[in-house]
C-alpha cells in the first residue's frame, strides 16, 4: 500500500485486551496467534477453510467500515 495515501487501515500491531497489561506490544498478538492455530487442531483441511471463511466475515462485520475493508483486501492480495 502506497505510504502517501491517506489511509483508514491499521497495519500497526494494535491487539489488546481490555482490564489487561502485556510485557511486551507482541504478547497479545502471540497469543491470538496461539488461539488461531488452535480453533484449527483436529480439522480437515475443508473444514478448516471454513473456519477461515466465518471468521473472516465476522471480524469484517464487526469492523464494518467499507473503506477499511477495501484496503485490508487490497493490502492482502499484495505479494510484496
């Protein structure tokens, strides 16, 4: 994504949780990390696109902003 275009997507490392302190910026990622991997144990390959699919649509449901979502494609299906 060009850096001179205003921009609505957050590529900066932003999990958090709230009522929680992390040592360190990179913990909470970690650990959603650990989480995904996880949800994905026990399942078939099928079964696991699934997931990825409803998983996908909730958070962009949740996130809802179509400019947001737009770039959030754009910037995923770059190979750089």
């Amino acid at each position: 994504m060009p850096t001179d275009t205003p921009t609505a997507l957050n590529t900066a490392p932003n999990f958090h949780e709230a009522g929680r302190r992390f040592f360190r910026d990179f913990s909470p990622g970690d650990e959603f990390y650990e989480q995904l991997i996880d949800a994905h144990n026990g399942l078939s390959d099928e079964q696991s696109e699934a997931l990825n699919a409803r998983l996908i649509l909730l958070l962009a449901n949740h996130i809802g902003d179509l400019k947001v979502l737009r770039e959030a494609l754009q910037a995923a299906r770059q190979t750089d």
